[in-house]
C-alpha cells in the first residue's frame, strides 16, 4: 500500500500563465532571492519567453531537449545554479514539454541531496524535500506535470527519480500555451497520454481509483482524436486535462509492456518518449488488442507517420541492449503479467517485439 502525496496546488484555464508571477513573488522574501527557469528552447524569440516573469538576478536557462535529459546534465545544472549566488534558488521552474518538467523536478531535488543524479534512479531513494517547484506545460500528454517520476538516462538505465518529494508543489495549466504545436508532435504527446491510460487499467495495479482517471482521460482523448466536431481550442483544453488525469491515472497504477520496450529503444538510440511509445505500441495488437486497434484508427485519421522497419538497421548487439534495459524494469512487468512473470515474459520475447519495428 502506498499513501500517495500528489501535487499541491493547480491553477487551469486559458489565460491561467498570467498568475505565474503572483505565485513566484510570494518566495522572494530577501532580496537576493532568485528562482531558476527552464525554458524550452522551442520557445526561444517566440512571444511566450518575454512573458516569463524574470526578475533582476533570476537564472533563466534555455534548454534543447532534442535528447531527453540525462543524469550528468542534471549535475551539471545543479553545479552552475549552486555557483550562482553562492545561496539555493527560492524556486525551479520548469516550462516546456515532459523532458523540461522532469528536468525541473530533477533539479529540485538535486539541489538539496547529496551525491550525483544518478545515485537516486530508483523508487523512494530521495531522502530530502528538494527546492520549491513549479511545472508549466507547453505541450499536453506527458502528464509530467502531475508524476511522481523524473525520468532521467543514466550511464547504465533509463529510470526515474520516483517518490513523493517528486510532485510540482505548483502547476500552471493553460491551454492558450499548445497554440503552434507541430502537428506530428502533438499526436505523438498526446497518444503518451492515451497508452498509458491502457496500460494502467489492464494490470494486476488496477484499481477503481485510477480507473475513475484513466477512463475520464481515455474519453477526453477520444473526443480530441475522433470528434470531427471539435474546434481546435476545444480539442487543446480536452487534451490538458486529459493529460493531467492520465497523469494521475498512472500514479495510482503502473504502465505496461509498450513503455517497458520504449526505455529500451530511448536508451538505445535516442528516440523522444512519444514517438517511441507510437513505434512500440503498433506491434502491441496481442497484449493490447482493443487499444492498439483505435490507436490505428487514429493514426489513420489524422494522416500521422509512424516509423516502422526500423530493425533492418539495428545490430543483434543493439536489440539486447534494448532488452537488457527492458527487463530491469520489473514493476512493469508485475503489473501486466502479475508476479510469475518471469514464466511468461523473458529477453527473448523482448527482442522479438523490437524486431518487429
């Protein structure tokens, strides 16, 4: 049994970014207080980074997360934010996509514990509340915003720092902030948000907590992905709040098979968490029949490229690498298997799902 904390306070609606500097000004108390902002760096010239509430002596770092983030580059931020002022930040805010918001939450808590990053890839390992933190998304499916996880590559794994000092003490949700969002990216984000409601309620973890989440966040999909009759702002509020309840859908169970292979295919090459969701999942038909079958429908509705024959160019050496970060990830496992896993799922099923794609 776990007694979950979740995220303190959230603010919604269109405009809601507006409160952001209202917020931040109750943690300046002296005046050398300063707060840290991760931006995205898609933002960069564009009108949202003039409207970030910097103040005189704040760090604000511009960010490219073409590659998710890595443990050595949270130590990193946390050496140059540390020698800033020579004090710890009030505050971390994170705006952008999961990888910002995990970068962000990564930070916090690096600020405040011991050691590098990725001493503390695991479940329950922080011991310290970090530094006050704040998630701003601009992008809606990752349900980063509302996670226990900050999912981080490390020199031997791809694993999160996962427990409850995790969660954003605040969230800034306004839909106003996915305008411009490339299309291809949308889908992909998005569809992170729809697998992961799948996975969640199929699998010894399933509950009626997550469910009453999961099953809201799946409709709200649905209606984004499927309802020809949505306008574009109507499907870009839908899709955050879906985001934030498949978010906490997924807190109160576990993901599957499709995010246990796509770690490995991120560790391996690289590959954004969306698309290789999108890549796993469409070899999924077997473990996921009914979800996998909409997913295609989707797909095929919104006219969105999927990669496939990707393991024509990838070594035997490749694959088991990806299966040798893939089966570490036993909770996974435990939740859609049950606890005999081991007698149902093994390395090589792994690799013959990564040879599909």
């Amino acid at each position: 049994m776990h007694n979950f904390k979740s995220v303190e306070r959230c603010v919604y609606g269109r405009g809601a970014f507006n409160d952001l500097e209202g917020i931040l000004q109750k943690r300046r108390v002296q005046p050398d207080d300063f707060i840290v902002f991760f931006l995205d760096d898609c933002h960069k010239g564009k009108p949202l980074e003039s409207r970030v509430p910097v103040k005189p002596g704040d760090l604000v770092l511009v960010e490219n997360v073409d590659v998710e983030p890595k443990t050595e580059q949270i130590d990193a931020y946390v050496a140059r934010i540390k020698a800033h002022t020579g004090k710890l930040p009030v505050a971390v805010v994170g705006i952008g996509g999961g990888s910002i918001m995990d970068i962000a939450k990564a930070t916090s808590l690096m600020l405040t514990n011991p050691g590098k990053s990725e001493q503390y890839q695991g479940l329950d390992l922080i011991k310290i509340p970090g530094v006050y933190h704040v998630g701003v998304p601009t992008i809606s499916g990752t349900g980063a915003e509302v996670s226990r996880t900050a999912v981080l590559t490390g020199p031997v794994k791809k694993l999160g720092l996962k427990c409850d000092y995790t969660y954003f003490d605040q969230i800034v949700l306004d839909p106003e902030l996915v305008v411009g969002v490339p299309r291809n990216q949308w889908f992909y984000t998005g569809m992170d948000c729809y697998i992961h409601c799948v996975e969640s309620l199929q699998g010894t973890h399933f509950n009626t907590f997550s469910e009453a989440y999961g099953s809201k966040a799946l409709e709200l999909c649905r209606d984004v992905y499927l309802d020809d009759t949505l306008s574009q702002e109507e499907r870009d509020d839908k899709l955050m709040v879906a985001s934030y309840m498949g978010g906490l859908s997924l807190t109160y169970s576990e993901v599957g098979v499709c995010h246990g292979l796509s770690y490995g295919l991120s560790y391996v090459f690289g590959t954004r968490h969306g698309i290789a969701n999108c890549i796993v999942f469409n070899q999924l038909e077997e473990y996921y029949p009914a979800g996998v079958r909409e997913f295609w429908q989707m797909v095929e509705k919104h006219g969105i490229h999927i990669p496939a024959h990707l393991s024509r160019d990838w070594t035997e050496e490749q694959i088991a690498q990806m299966a040798d970060v893939a089966i570490r990830l036993e909770h996974f496992w435990v939740h859609h298997f049950g606890p005999q896993w081991r007698q149902v799922w093994d390395v090589e099923k792994i690799k013959d799902l990564y040879r599909r794609m």
